[in-house]
C-alpha cells in the first residue's frame, strides 16, 4: 500500500509561539537563550 504526498503548503502557522502560553516552561526556556550572548558559545557553531 503507498500513501500519496503532496508537496502542498503546511496548515500549521509560521509561528507556534503565538499557540503556547507564555508560562509554559519552553516559553521561559527560549527567553532565557534568546537573551544569552553568542559570545559564550564555542567558536565552531559560529562557522
């Protein structure tokens, strides 16, 4: 039996942020690494 796919655009929105509450722990988790600096990451993810 093969299933069929479309190559049609997705129903799910660009962004998901919009569908979670804000006090949900991955809401608190991607804050907290949106405000980290670059500077701390180790120089071969930069490149």
């Amino acid at each position: 039996m093969c299933i069929q796919h479309t190559m049609d655009p997705l129903a799910l929105p660009m962004d998901l942020s919009e569908d979670i509450p804000e006090s949900r722990l991955v809401c608190v988790v991607n804050a907290a690494v949106d405000r980290m600096s670059d500077k701390i990451l180790p120089r071969q993810l930069h490149e």
